[in-house]
C-alpha cells in the first residue's frame, strides 16, 4: 500500500502536469473522468512520475493506471523493488 508521501508526490506532479490546485486533486478521481486528462497529458503524467520518483515504469501498464490512488500504489510497488 501507497504511503502518505508518495500519494502527496503523485498528487503534486498531477497538479503539475494537468495544471490543477493539488487541493483539487483527490486521491480517488480517475485521471480522464474527472481531472480532465487527454492522451497527451497521460504520457505527461508518466514522465512526471518516473522523475518525482527516480523509477522506470512500463508505459502501457502505467498508462492502464485510472485513478491518482492506483497511480500510488502502482508506484510504491516500484520503490519497493
């Protein structure tokens, strides 16, 4: 499970990269449905991600990732290894 930090740090890069208040980004909203990512900014987010963290991830089952929780937990399963 996702620690308290890596949620923060992935909440932050979100707002980053969809140009959002980080308070507007809540753990359980799906990237698409409800922060209003387009394909382009998907990649951007992975990016994001895979430097706020020093990690590789593989693009298509990162791309899979639909909610800011999942995109945590997806994550600290990496820092993990």
């Amino acid at each position: 499970m996702a620690d308290e930090d890596t949620l923060e740090r992935v909440i932050k890069v979100t707002g980053r990269v969809l140009g959002l208040d980080p308070s507007e980004v809540a753990p359980g909203a799906n990237f698409i449905f409800d922060l209003g990512a387009e394909s382009s900014q998907s990649v951007e987010l992975v990016m994001g991600f895979e430097a706020e963290f020093d990690i590789d991830m593989d693009q298509e089952q990162a791309l899979a990732v639909q909610t800011v929780q999942d995109a945590a937990e997806f994550i600290a399963k990496h820092l993990d290894k």
